[in-house]
C-alpha cells in the first residue's frame, strides 16, 4: 500500500496520530511510521497541483469543460486568483484585459491587503486558450502572484450561499468541522491535535483564542481545548479565508458537542434488534464497560495488544474531530458493537470491535458496510483496516463489501484496502433517481 516512501513522507509522518498508541507490537509500529496524519479526505479534482503564472496546462490541467460560448466553440472554467496594486483602474486594466482574450467573468471576490488586492476570479475561457496564455495575459495587465487550477460547476455557487450551507453541516454534526473547513479552503491538510497526547499526559501545541495565521498556515483554537492547523503550502491564505475559518470553529464551539441521534433498527438472522447509530465521548461510559466485557483475545486483535489506559485511548478515538464513530446497542442500551471511520488522508481507516458474546451475528458486517457508505459519501478513495492475518471475520467482511480489494502483510500485520470508485458510482446514480 505504501511501496515507496519518500523523506518527506516520513517527515509528515512525524506528526502525533492516533494509531501511534495501538503500535503495541514492533511490526505494527514499523508499518505506522511511514502512514499519513489525520487529515480529511480529497477529492479527485483537488489531488492534481494548481497551475501557476507561466505554468503550461498538460493533458490533466486543462480545465472542466464548460459547454459551448456564443460562436466560440467549447469553452474551459478556471479559478484564478493574483494581486493588483490598490490604486483606481488597476482592476479594470484587468478585466480589459480579459475580455480581449475571449474570456468570460463569471464571479469576482476581492480581498484587500496592506499592500495591493488580491482578486479571486471564476472565468470561462475559449477552449483552445492555454493557462500559459491567460498568465501571460494577467501579468502583462498588472497581475502579480498569479495561481490558476481549474474550476468547475460547484464554482458557480456564489461564496455566501456555500458559506451558509457548510455552516448548517457544521452546526448539525460537530464532526463535519474538519471537512467543511477543508471544502471552504480547498485543498489543503487539516490536523487536530488534542491538548494533550492521548494514552499520556503530554501537554501538546496550542493556539491563542483569536488564532494565528502564518501566510501558508493557520491555527485555530479547538473547541475542547488543543489546535487545528490549516497548512495550504501552494498558496497562502488571506485574511478573509482566516476570518471565514476562524467563524466556523467558533461556530462549532458555541453550539459543544453534537452528532445526529437518528438510530436504526437491524433485525439479526436469530430474530433479535439491534439499534445502530452515531456515538461520540458521551458513549465513553458505556464504551469502556464493553472494553472490560470483551476479551483479551478480541481486544488483542482489535488494539494489536493489550489496551493500558482504555479510558484516554477512548476519549480519543470517539471524538469527532478524527473521524465518526458508530455504535450497535441492544433495545436496553447495552452497546455491543463499534465502528471507527479515522481520517487519514486519502485512506481512511476503519476499526471495528465487537462484543464477544455477539460476534458472527452479522453485527461488525452491518457497521462495516455503513462506515464504507460514509466514507465515500465524504470524498473518500478507499479505506483501510488495519489487523491481525488470523482475523477471518475481518477479512471475510472486507470480502463481503464486493469492492476491489488489496492485500498487504508486513511483519506480521495485515492491511487490507478497499477501493471506493464503485460506491461512488452507486451512490450517485441512486441520487440521480431520487432526483
């Protein structure tokens, strides 16, 4: 899965991540050095690096098509963002300039700075214009620092109506913070990182309550206590992209701790109910009180080891800053079952952990297929689980998904990947039926 590390790669992997606290065994720990921090995921339109002043588009850098101009032939949508001095005319020289190249203005956002303004276009360019010809264009009328990459429908959303919803996303499920900030930023990495290292009491960085904002970097000051930070290297984020940031985290810690309540009712083979549906720190209780029910056995092959301070390693794991949690209960409450989808950059990790006395029963299956649907619901390329190459339930349920699957055993350490090109295919051809 990670065949050719590179030294930046490992550098990255420096950083504190969750599965550091299950490397309970010397293979385990080998493999997790070389993984990825906790980080949204990307789409596949934000994978491919932005184009910049004199930059030639290549055959995957040519813009999204945009239907056809007015006696033009096709035409292509980019984003563009440069800086003009502050002085009158300076923005009209600009747009003069565009417009005798055939292109179209679709949206304009300005942002002032202390010296110059930094304007970010939406434009609809002729198909046959190059980037490297609309630099060009750009510079000549005065532009400077000029970044281009392509754009496409979900641009055409003017930037309060795109505001507000990620704000309602935010508002209805804490765990949508991490991601709204990323679709808000664009391609960026995005890192929570508690206030202190969880399984210790190692006290991390924090940010101060207003945030910092670095050029290329931003911390934010996390509800509960820790920092966020906001890295976008190719690009350095402008006061209002920190104003927007820094209002949705306040927004986040004014409204506390929430995720959706809605539970479902899965009937198992033998007759019983389960109840399935979202858990979060408050489930910790009842969370450990099925840690001390499982056992050695199960937690050996959910943690890799035995589990020491089963109550911080929890708290963690069940906060929605690093992903969403899942949890099957029986009709009285008892929690039975959870799922864990952790972000950790384009490949997702699932962790599942069953209740002994409820294992077979399809419970870890059901929890499986609904953390696969979200993860791909969320932009997600595969996902992984990490286990033991003597866990036949797991595999046999990462079999059961019908999705394209690899294998991979270090050390005695088995990833499995599942590729989720196909849910996606699914789930919007169910959505284009509904519609």
């Amino acid at each position: 899965m990670t065949p050719d590390i590179s030294d930046e790669t490992r550098a990255r992997d420096s950083r504190p991540s969750h599965h550091r606290l299950r490397s309970l065994t010397a293979g385990f720990r080998s493999w997790w050095e070389r993984r990825h921090g906790h980080a949204p995921p990307t789409s596949d339109t934000d994978a491919r690096p932005p184009l910049s002043e004199g930059q030639q588009a290549g055959p995957s850098e040519t813009g999204v098509r945009a239907g056809t101009g007015a006696g033009t032939g096709s035409t292509l949508m980019w984003r563009l963002r440069t800086t003009v001095r502050d002085a009158p005319g300076s923005l009209a020289v600009l747009c003069t300039a565009l417009a005798e190249h055939g292109i179209d203005i679709l949206s304009l956002q300005t942002h002032p700075l202390t010296e110059g303004t930094v304007d970010e276009f939406l434009l609809r360019a002729p198909e046959e214009l190059s980037a490297t010809e609309i630099g060009r264009a750009v510079s000549a009328a005065g532009g400077t620092g000029t970044w281009m990459e392509r754009g496409d429908a979900h641009d055409l959303v003017d930037a309060p109506t795109r505001i507000l919803g990620l704000a309602t996303r935010t508002a209805l499920d804490a765990a949508e913070l991490p991601l709204a900030l990323r679709e808000l930023l664009g391609r960026c990495t995005i890192r929570s990182l508690p206030a202190t290292a969880p399984g210790s009491c190692r006290e991390q960085e924090s940010a101060p309550l207003e945030g910092v904002l670095e050029e290329t970097v931003m911390r934010l000051r996390a509800p509960e206590g820790g920092v966020i930070v906001v890295e976008r290297p190719y690009l350095p984020f402008t006061p209002t992209e920190f104003a927007r940031a820094r209002a949705l985290v306040e927004l986040d810690a004014r409204l506390g701790p929430r995720i959706p309540r809605d539970r479902d009712v899965l009937t198992l083979p033998e007759g019983n109910d389960i109840m399935v549906g979202r858990a979060d720190a408050g489930d910790l209780r009842a969370a450990k009180e099925m840690h001390e029910r499982c056992s050695p056995r199960t937690l050996g092959m959910r943690y890799h080891g035995p589990v020491g301070d089963a109550d911080r390693y929890l708290r963690h794991l069940l906060s929605p800053r690093f992903g969403r949690t899942l949890a099957a209960r029986t009709t009285s409450g008892r929690l039975v079952g959870l799922g864990h989808l952790l972000w950790d950059g384009d490949e997702t990790e699932i962790a599942l952990l069953v209740e002994d006395d409820w294992q077979r029963r399809g419970i870890g299956g059901e929890l499986l297929r609904r953390l696969v649907d979200m993860a791909a619901e969320s932009g997600c390329e595969n996902v992984y689980v990490v286990t033991q190459s003597s866990n036949t339930g797991m595999v046999a349920a990462m079999r059961g998904l019908g999705l394209p699957i690899d294998y991979q055993i270090e050390e005695g350490t088995l990833v499995i990947t599942a590729r989720l090109d196909e849910v996606r295919v699914v789930g919007a051809a169910e959505g284009r039926r509904r519609g």
